[in-house]
C-alpha cells in the first residue's frame, strides 16, 4: 500500500501546511516555571452547567495562582448542538461569577496568539495532522454506512462482545488500495479512522492529578478523527488543540474518564506530550433516599442560568462550589468570612475523588449569610440589577424612591439591630418578601386568626388612637391599651398563669395589626413598617383591612 499516495490524494497538499510550521506558530509559552495553562473548552450548545462552573473554578483557580492562564476555546465541531449566542451565553454566565478568561474566543483585549480558539476554524491544522496520520499507516479512509455500523454493533451486543469498531470488527481496516481507490472513485462517503495499535488486554498505569494513580485500559477501538465533512471528532480536535495551546493541565468532568485510553493513544502517535489531566467527581444530589447524578432534565438547579434568574448571590455560589472542591476550604473560609476568595491556596490534591453532594438548601444558608454582609446600598444595587433582567414591571418601580427603598432594606435587613436579620436568600426572594412595602404589589390575603368581629373592633380602636409621631414605647402602649379595652392580656405572667381567662394576648393584638397591614403574620419590626410606610399609607392600609372584613 502506497500510504504517502492515499494521504495526497485524501488531503491534497494546498490544503495544509507542513507539520513544522504549527509548531513554529504556536511555540511554547514563555511562563514562569510551574505556571499552568488550563482551559474551558465547552460545546456552544447554550446549556451551561453547574458541572461547567465547578471545573471552571478549579481550572481558573489553579491557572491564575500558578502563575498561569486560563483561555476560553469552543467545541463547535457538533453542528447539530449548536446554539446560536451559545458563545454569549458562555461568557454572561461566567462572567457572573467572576470568571476571567485571559485569552480565547471573544475574549477581548487579549493577544490571542493561540487562536483561532472555535474548532471549525482550526480544518487546516487537523487535517494536516490526518494526513501525517494516513501517510504513516497509523490512520485510514472507512466507508462503513450508518446501517453496517448498526447491524455490526447488533451482532456485537449479541455475541456479548464489546461494541465498536476494532480488530476483527474493522472492516475498512484492512481494504486493499484497489478497494479504496474504487470507493473513493464510487464517490462513496468516507471517515477517516485511528488505526490503533493498542491492545484492550493490557493495562496501564495513568497518574490523574485528582483521582491519584488508576489503571486505564489500553484503547483499541479504531475510532473515528475526521468525520465525513472533513470535521474532526472531539477527541482528535482536543489533543491537537491542548497541544497547540499548549495546555498543561485539563481538569474536566470524570465523564470523560472512559475516552481516556483513546485520549492517551491520539497524544501517543500524534507525537504530543500529554498535558496532565485531572478528572473531577460528578454534582450529585439526594432524591429522597437516594443519591444521583444531577440531571438535566430533572433538576432545574443544573443550569447556570438557574442561579441568575433567582438571583443567587454569586459570591455564595462560588463559595459553595469551593467548598465542595477543596476539603479545607470550609474552615479556611470560617476564618476569613470577609477574606477574597481569591487568598485561598486552592490545591489540586485537596479534590474529592468521588461524588460531590450538592445541596440547594447548603447553598440558601450560604447565601443568607452572604446578603446579610451587604449594606443597604450594595444590595439596593443587587435587587435593581436583578430587578432590570428578571424583574416585573411593578418590581422595577421599587427603585423610584431610593430613599423608601433603602429604608425598607435597612430594616428588613436589620441593620443597625443588635443582629442582622437573614430573611433574604436569593435576590427574587427578596423582592418578594419586600412587596408588601409597595401599594402596587400589596396585595394581603388577611389571615386571622380570630373572628372577624373583633378584629374590626380592634382595628378601629387602634386606629382612632394612632399617631405618626408617636415613638415606639408610647406606640406599644396604644397597642397595648386597645388590647387591654378587648380583655386581651397585657401581662404575660398572668397570661400564661391562666390563658383560658382571656381571649388572647397583646401579642395577637399585635399580629391582628401587622396583618392588617402587611398581610402576613411574621415581618420585621411593625413601629419601623408603619413609620416607613407613612402616616397616609398607614392609615389608608387599615381603612382598606376594615373595610374587608
Ligand atoms: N467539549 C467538551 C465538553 O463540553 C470538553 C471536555 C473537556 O474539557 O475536555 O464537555
């Protein structure tokens, strides 16, 4: 078989260089000793996950503390699961969470020098690679079709064998030249594929920087580089491009894992050193009793988007991925809780080896604490950017007043309390718990829990007395009096002696009120809402609860 000639006439030389000019184009990286270069290399298919930001945070991480770089490239190479904006989207999400990219696609200001970083624009050097492949045996033309690729796998799965194609199964493995310039003449649409030398018998040791040393199976599967459209597969793409990008450490899903043998073969006869690679555990959540991989379809928490649209505080996302991927982060973090996270010594060998347990209600607690380090500034600035993106219309008037708004924030925040409240998990949340403050969204169901009759009498009562300029003390003892005037009890010790003698307390007086005014049973202080809400609106929100009942 003349291989030099199959490789001209399948990769005619105009349409590629030779192998030493990508090397001179893309040379090492002049980086201090150590220094790693890491990347993100999703698919543009517009669904960014949660998996995306747990590897993009350990790779950003490990690239920016060493000294390093971390680039953006997109594995466009599946046309089908393209998405239009997918790139945007990408960037927005990230971005988010304070993700930088230092070079790569659409990453603008940087030199880019490794570019282009989209794999349907980098045919040229593929398919110079393919044909070093084909000239030295180590790769030939297949011209299997769909069905006799089906019906192979079918009579594979039925003699219980491995699936796929290799060895005996490798019809186009070994086609005389005669075959395959008549195929080719038929116009018969052809694959290139690896003609692996590898043998599924052996096994070898393989170093993973998370998972510490495995045994890998050594691949044989004569896989596909160069799909028909001349369009390479991802595991060719990938290993000439971390190559050329000179990428020295991949942390990726452990999904990968099984594509590792034809990982380590590709880097093999391509002549490339390795990058190291680290495989890192899967998100999994509990569902009831049991644990399982975060699912697309089942777990809306999966997307990235998820975190945006409910407006999870991004530092409390990135802090809980932290911990998550690094064992002592959690105790480093307790001590620094105002530190930048950026101060911790993320290590590469501190990564769980297995499953990650992601608990939504871990990451509500992580966010209460982290609004609750918020001045009433910052997060009227949080609620507003949220608000313009995801908020309705009646929400994006909250921000009119700024002097209201911060006013309500402040106390439902409780700042200048004794102790900051922590009502607030997620900024939609938040707009939520404040719409009551808002006659537009003030809309009150009045739950009470005493009949309707005396509820009135009481509003009433309580009204006729109420003053705005009234300080909280003399305020409660109005309160207290128009409990006191309805046989409510003022005094706890003999309430509790004998609750039967009573009708209720000046505490359920108190609730009557605030329902009345808020339509809900449990708010921040009920003085403070009234003085925020103003003489007007306070008055008018208890004609309004009269009148209803
Ligand atoms: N394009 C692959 C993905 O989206 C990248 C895997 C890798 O990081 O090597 O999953």
């Amino acid at each position: 078989m003349d291989w030099n000639k199959l490789a001209d006439v399948l990769v005619p030389d105009e349409n590629v260089k030779p192998l030493d000019y990508y090397e001179t184009l893309y040379p090492e990286r002049d980086l201090p000793k150590g220094a790693q270069v890491t990347r993100l290399a999703p698919s543009p298919t517009g669904f960014i996950h949660l998996g995306n930001l747990f590897v993009a945070i350990a790779n950003e991480r490990i690239a920016h503390q060493s000294g390093g770089l971390m680039y953006l490239r997109i594995e466009d190479t599946d046309l089908k699961r393209k998405v239009d904006g997918a790139v945007d989207a990408v960037k927005n999400a990230l971005k988010y969470f304070d993700i930088r990219f230092d070079e790569g696609a659409e990453i603008e200001g940087a030199e880019n020098k490794y570019g282009p970083y989209y794999q349907r624009e980098r045919a040229e050097i593929y398919h110079a690679y393919a044909k070093d492949l084909i000239r030295r045996g180590l790769a030939y033309p297949c011209f299997c079709t769909e069905e006799e690729l089906s019906a192979l796998r079918e009579k594979q799965t039925a003699e219980k064998k491995i699936t796929g194609y290799y060895g005996e199964y490798a019809a186009c493995r070994n086609l005389t030249e005669e075959q395959i310039y008549e195929n080719l003449k038929a116009g018969k649409p052809y694959v290139i594929r690896l003609r692996s030398q590898g043998n599924a018998e052996n096994k070898l040791p393989f170093h993973d920087e998370i998972k510490g040393d495995i045994t890998v199976t050594e691949n044989d599967q004569d896989v596909v580089i160069l799909k028909s459209d001349g369009i390479p597969t991802y595991h060719f793409a990938h290993a000439i491009d971390d190559h050329f990008m000179r990428t020295t450490l991949v942390i990726r899903g452990e999904e990968w894992l099984a594509s590792l043998p034809i990982h380590i073969e590709l880097f093999d006869v391509l002549g490339f050193r390795r990058p190291k690679y680290g495989h890192n555990c899967s998100l999994q959540k509990m569902d009831g009793e049991t644990r399982r991989k975060l699912s697309k379809r089942k777990d809306p928490e999966l997307g990235l988007e998820f975190y945006r649209q409910e407006g999870y505080n991004a530092r409390a996302v990135k802090v809980y991925m932290l911990t998550l991927l690094n064992s002592n982060f959690e105790e480093w973090y307790m001590k620094n809780p105002d530190g930048k996270l950026e101060d911790f010594k993320f290590s590469i060998n501190k990564m769980g080896k297995s499953g990650a347990l992601f608990d939504l209600n871990k990451l509500s607690d992580i966010s209460k604490n982290e609004l609750a380090k918020l001045s009433a500034e910052e997060m009227f600035d949080v609620l507003q950017d949220w608000a313009n993106e995801f908020g309705t219309d009646a929400q994006k008037t909250y921000f009119a007043d700024k002097d209201y708004m911060l006013k309500v924030l402040t106390l439902c925040m409780g700042i200048g309390g004794k102790k900051r409240r922590k009502d607030f998990t997620t900024s939609k949340q938040a707009m939520e718990f404040i719409a009551y403050f808002f006659d537009n969204t003030f809309a009150p169901e009045y739950a009470y829990r005493f009949d309707n009759a005396t509820v009135k009498k009481i509003l009433q009562e309580f009204k006729a007395t109420y003053a705005y300029e009234d300080d909280m003390p003399t305020w409660f003892d109005k309160v207290k009096a128009v409990a006191a005037a309805n046989g409510f009890a003022t005094d706890m010790k003999a309430y509790k002696a004998d609750p039967t003698a009573y009708p209720g307390n000046v505490s359920d007086v108190a609730e009557m009120l605030r329902i009345a005014m808020t339509g809900l049973a449990n708010t921040p202080d009920l003085w403070t809402i009234m003085q925020i809400l103003g003489n007007e609106r306070t008055l008018a929100r208890l004609d309004k609860a009269i009148e209803n009942l």
